[in-house]
C-alpha cells in the first residue's frame, strides 16, 4: 500500500518537474508503438479485410491461425527477431539489433495478428451488410476492400487501438532485442522491469502510472480527433 | 486535416530522438549498471572521447555471447576462466583487468545458519547448506552465479534441495527474490548497497579474498566482425584505464562505502 | 431504343439453396422497352427471380445470357433491394457511390447526386447520416442510388412494400419517368393496383415457376390459370 502511495507520489512530482528522462522514455515508448501500430495497421487492416470478403480454400485455417497467433508469447518473437536480426544472424548485416527499429518490428510482428483479426470480425459484419450492394454495383475486389475499411473505420480503430495497447504494454520482446540501453532503446516498460530489479518499487511504479496514463491519453485523443460517440454520427 | 496533424506528430517524434555523437555498445554485467558506477563514467567518456557508449546489460553468460556474434563492440565482465576462453578462441583481441569490487553474503538478519561468525567463505556456505537455509542463486551464467558455484565448489558442496532455489534473474530480481523468503544470498556488494528493498536481509559476511570480483575489458575482434568499431573500443580502453577513470573510480562510494578498487596496468 | 445489352435469356434457369429449390425451371426472353412486373404470392420465387436476372445468384442449373461483354453488362443495370441496404455515409454520398466506383472526384460525384435526389424528390438534409432517413426516404434514396448511373435495365424488389400512399406515389412517378427516359424496368410488386398502373406486361410466378406472361391488358381482362386468377381478385387459397 505504502510502495503504491509512493509511486503515486513520485509519478506525479516526476510528471510536474517535467523530469527529462522521463520524457525520453515516454517519448521513445510512443515513437516505436506509434510506428508500430501503424506499420501493422496497414497490413493488419487489409488483411482482416480481405479475408472477410474473400472466399479462398485455406480461409477456415487462415482465421485460426490469426487467432491463434493473437497469444503469440512476446518472449519468443522476440527471441526469433534477435537471432535473425544479430550480426550472426541472417539479417545481421542491417545492423539492426538493439536499435528501435528493432523494437519496431518486434511489436509489429505481435499486434499485426489482433489487428488483422479483429478488423476482421468487425469487417465481415459490415461485408454482410453490404454484400448485395457491392456485388450489383460491380465493385471491384479492390474497391470493396477500400469501402469497407472506409465504412467501417470506427471499428478499425478500435483493432488499432487494441494494438496499440498491447505494443505500448509489452516489454518481453522489446528487452530482447533493444537491450533497454540507456538514452538508445530504454522505453517505459523495459525501464519499469529495471527500477523493480533495482528493487526501487516506488520508481518502477511511477513509471507504470504514467504509462497508464499515456495509454489512457492516446485513446482519448484518437476518440476525439475522430469524433465517435458523438451524436448519431458513425 | 486529422491525417496531416497525425503524420506532423509522428515525425516529430523522430526527429525529436536523433542523435549525432559516434556510439558503441558495450555489454557489462548486471552488477555494473546496478552499482551506478557507469552513470558516473559515461557522461565523462562521452565529454572527453566523444563516444556514446550504449550499455547492454545482461549476464556474464550473454554478454560473451554478444561478443562472439558481434553485436557488440565491447564487453566488460567479471568471470576469468570464461573471459580467457573467450580470448583464446579468437572473439576478442585481449583481456584487460580494469577493476575489481567484491561479493558479499547476504542473509536474513536472524542468521540461521551462523554464517556471521564464519572466518572463510567456503565455511559461511557450508554453514547454509549443513542448515539447510534457503539460499536464492542467480542460476542465469552469470558471472556472480559461476563465482557462487565456485564457492560450493571449494567448500565441497554440491548445492541441491529444496533450499537452494535457482531464480534464472539478474541481480536485483534475485535480490528481490531473497528479500521475499527470507533466504541467504551472494551478491556483489555495489548491487546490494544500492539495492531499495532490503526488508530483513543483512550484510552477514565480507573480505574473503575468494570473494574479490575482477572485472576485465574486452574488445570483441575486428577480424571476426569487421563492422566492429575497433578505433573506439581502443579509445574507450585508454580512457578506462587512464588516471581520470582511476581517480573516479576510487572515489565512487555508497553510503561511505567504497565499491571499487581500480588495478588496470599500464601497458 | 432497346438496350444493347438485351435481349437476356434464361433457359431451364433452376435455383436451389440447401438442396430445396426456390425457383425453376424457368425459361424467360427479356427484351423491348417498358416495365414488366414480377408477380405472385409469397415465396413463389419473384426475389429470386430478380436477383439471378441480376446475377447476385448462382445458378443451379440452366443458362443465363446477355449481350456485350460482362463489365457492360453489369454497369447498365442497377437493383433495388426490397430492404433498403444504407452505407454508413451521410445521403448524398450514399447516392454518389456508383459514381466513386466509376472513378469520377468526390465532387462531381455530390454535384451528380444533389440532382439525382431532386429527380427523386429526397428532400432531406443531404450532409445528415442516411441512416436518420424514414422508410419511404430510404427507399427513394436508394432508387436516387440505382438511377444514378442511368441504367439500361433496372430490377427493383417491392420498392413500395412498406410505404404508404404518399411514397408509393412519388416512386411509381419517378419510375415512369425513367421508363419514358427509356429504361428497361423490371420489378416485383404484391400491390394489384401498381401493377395494373405500371405495367407493360406481366410475369405471373407460382412455386417457383413462371407459369403466365403477357401483355397487362390480356392478363387483366382474364388470367389462364386459378392461382393467378384467385391472386388478382384477392382471394385466399387453400
């Protein structure tokens, strides 16, 4: 109770004193998740889309696997994206591991499966609202994937946002191949897995409060910049 | 105008963190980064070398590992026998001893199995085993864990039973570990001074010579990994073992206490 | 002048869904100008009818031919679903949709739906969601919709089936509109009096078969079979 108080405390004196390296860290959190979420909501999205629309053979097995790859343990992508991306590995070359851009697509590779399955349920509720008027008005395949991200934003936003939320959270991956340097790859939750090392509780929940907090901000923001649940707008 | 706004933000946010200066990644153990010694001598390597230096920290173990595969330039760690094997299967250039600190046996205060009044470290870790004490191991190959393994070792003792939990953690994690049950521990003394959250734990022995903590400096081999930043691992070597880095060495204390005894040779 | 995409001909076309079917045998010429309507009692397959004409159905059996190449054939012809299927997007855009998908701006596309709502006589908000609309309002929004590309053939499923009077009115004025306009209309009704005002000829399905076609006149002056009879007189079968 004392360490939550504390941390409580500490979040918000670091939070008024504007404390720099909490803003690099924070600012760092939001550069990889943000690029992230969006590197994987591009493909996230048209994908969950296609599948909905389109009727292939492997389809039933495709959307288990999309399922099933929404647990994807962090730890292990990680692990994989380290030994392709290490100056051994095959990928070695980039001289990619322990950078953010690492970190990137770590958390690329683990929300693209939610966003595309989820986009994916909330698409093939609106592709049977529409299916008949798409097929009469001679949409091309093309053309009804582009609608139906379009009508069906708001619930894209929301697999976004799930995606989101679960990049900005997750710190197995990311400890894995940014190595939580210091001023390099050092973002909210690799620093909070280090102050509880450090057993400073009272720091590594503080740090945990602002990342709440940031999370809480960015979907509000996002809600109000596209004006949902206001008035009988979609 | 969402979308612009959104793209404007999001570029932003990169340009914000670029950064300019020369940066090397050097893998240091654990007890390094938690005794606090490295956020001293960083800003300094960086004034007066210009060399960013990125600490990768991890175990002994993986940061030997990261040499070897070339993901990091330097590695500074405190396990002899594996740093020398390291050296002579070609992934670094040489070793070279920089500093050393020591471990310490920590325990709950009300010291069940006597280890207080023990006069060598092989006898306090008989003391906990004949007790059948709880003790927390790091269990992680790293180099505190490979000293405390030698340390049974030496006393005769092959650790095993419900008593000797291996938590596969750094140290703080294990610390924190001990601190939760009560157990005996061994940890280097910079981690547990600046360790926060002691509860009943105590400092229960010290000054064995068996327990010194050599730590040593390596720079991973240009010829192995030729994208190595061999020029700034020398520059960061000369630096480490200059009189400055002596003088800060020495002088870095916690609580009074010294934590590291600078004996780097010249060359 | 008759559509270039016509004449359609249907030969022995059978639908079946879960083994049971919904309609066939049918073997049916559409051709020449003017509305035909689709009649007959519920489930004697008129929906089905339509939209296999339209090709939203595959068939089970049979042939099914237009003329011309099959991206013509399906951009000069529109339908009207019985429920009004409604894009969440404000009206205009709604109606401008057809248009997007030809690749005309969005803005050209608003410009061409402003009037085509006038043509039908939406007068609502155009900027609200269409999802506010009434049920008469959404069905003129959709035929705003169909017409917009101006179709060859148009197919319409009981557009007027839940409105009333007022919004029947309006629709069969606007329908006559696009037939003069020289629109190939084909449509379903259960209203005998809608088909007596609009019709050319009639189509008369029963279980799934088409078992009367002829000019409205002939097949009001005195229907050949009992359930087309009994259907026109409003009598309730056994």
């Amino acid at each position: 109770m004392n360490d939550i108080f504390e941390g409580l405390t500490q979040a918000a004196r670091l939070v008024v004193t504007l404390d720099a390296d909490l803003a690099e860290i924070t600012l760092r959190s939001l550069q990889v998740t943000v690029t992230a979420t969006l590197i994987a909501s591009a493909i996230g999205l048209p994908l969950g889309a296609w599948i909905a629309v389109n009727r292939f053979r492997l389809r039933r097995i495709v959307i288990v696997v999309l399922n099933a790859l929404m647990g994807l343990p962090p730890v292990v992508v990680g692990l994989v994206v380290y030994v392709i991306l290490s100056r051994s590995g095959p990928l070695g070359v980039l001289g990619l591991l322990f950078t953010p851009t690492a970190m990137i697509i770590a958390q690329v590779i683990i929300i693209t499966p939610i966003i595309a399955s989820i986009s994916h349920q909330a698409i093939r509720e609106l592709w049977a609202d529409y299916h008949d008027l798409l097929i009469s008005l001679h949409a091309t395949r093309r053309q009804r994937i582009a609608t139906l991200l379009w009508d069906g934003r708001r619930a894209l936003m929301t697999a976004s946002l799930a995606g989101f939320g679960r990049a900005i959270g997750e710190v197995g991956a990311i400890m894995i191949v940014g190595g939580n340097i210091d001023h390099a790859t050092r973002v909210l939750t690799t620093a909070i897995a280090l102050e509880t090392g450090k057993g400073d509780f009272g720091l590594a929940l503080a740090l945990g409060f602002v990342l709440i907090a940031l999370a809480i901000a960015v979907n509000l923001a996002l809600h109000v910049l596209s004006g949902t649940e206001r008035g009988s707008r979609w | 105008m969402t979308f612009k706004t959104a793209i404007a933000a999001i570029s932003a946010l990169w340009l914000a963190t670029a950064a300019g200066a020369e940066e090397l990644k050097m893998a240091v153990t654990t007890s390094f980064a938690n005794s606090g010694l490295a956020e001293i001598l960083l800003p300094e390597i960086e004034k007066d070398t210009g060399i960013t230096v990125e600490l990768l920290v991890v175990g002994t173990g993986q940061a030997l590992k990261l040499g070897e595969a070339g993901d990091v330039d330097a590695v500074l760690v405190h396990s002899k026998a594996a740093e020398e094997e390291f050296v002579a299967a070609g992934h670094a250039t040489h070793r070279r001893e920089i500093m050393y600190n020591d471990f310490v046996v920590v325990g709950p205060a009300a010291d069940p199995a006597g280890v207080k009044a023990a006069t060598a470290a092989t006898e306090a870790f008989a003391g906990i085993a004949a007790a059948q004490a709880p003790f927390v191991s790091r269990g992680d190959d790293s180099g505190t864990h490979k000293a405390e393994l030698k340390l049974w070792k030496a006393a005769g003792i092959e650790p095993a039973g419900d008593w000797y939990k291996a938590v596969g953690q750094g140290m703080g994690a294990a610390l924190n570990t001990a601190a939760g049950m009560d157990a005996y521990i061994l940890s280097d003394r910079a981690s547990w001074l600046n360790f926060e959250n002691k509860a009943n734990l105590g400092l229960l022995f010290e000054g064995d010579k068996a327990l010194f903590n050599q730590y040593a400096y390596l720079p991973v081999n240009p010829e192995k990994h030729a994208h190595v930043k061999a020029d700034a691992a020398k520059a960061l070597e000369d630096w480490l073992t200059s009189d400055k880095a002596k003088g800060m060495i020495e002088g870095y204390k916690i609580g009074d206490q010294q934590l590291f005894h600078f004996n780097a040779e010249a060359m | 002048m008759v559509s270039p995409i016509l004449p359609l001909t249907l030969e022995n076309v059978e639908l079946r869904r879960q083994g049971k079917r919904v309609l066939g045998p049918v073997s049916y010429t559409l051709d020449g100008e003017g509305i035909t309507i689709v009649m007959g009692p519920n489930g004697a397959g008129k929906t089905s009818f339509l939209r296999c004409m339209h090709g939203l159905e595959r068939l089970s059996r049979g042939r099914m031919q237009w003329q011309g190449d099959e991206d013509r054939i399906r951009a000069r012809q529109a339908f009207v679903f019985q429920t009004p299927i409604l894009m969440r997007r404000s009206v205009l855009d709604c109606i401008a949709y057809p248009l997007i998908l030809d690749g005309l701006s969005r803005r050209e596309a608003r410009k061409a739906a402003e009037r085509e709502a006038e043509i039908v006589g939406l007068k609502v908000t155009l900027n609200a969601p269409a999802n506010v609309l009434s049920g008469g309002e959404r069905q003129k929004l959709a035929l705003a919709r169909a017409l917009i590309r101006a179709p060859e053939v148009l197919f319409l499923d009981e557009p007027c089936a839940n409105l009333d009077l007022h919004s029947t009115a309006e629709i069969e004025r606007v329908l006559a509109g696009a037939r003069d306009r020289g629109t190939r209309i084909v449509m379903s009704t259960h209203n005998v009096g809608q088909a007596r005002r609009l019709a050319d000829d009639i189509l008369f399905l029963s279980d799934g078969r088409l078992i009367e076609t002829g000019s409205r006149d002939v097949f009001f002056a005195g229907p050949g079979t009992p359930e087309a009879r009994a259907h026109i007189n409003g009598d309730l079968l056994p």
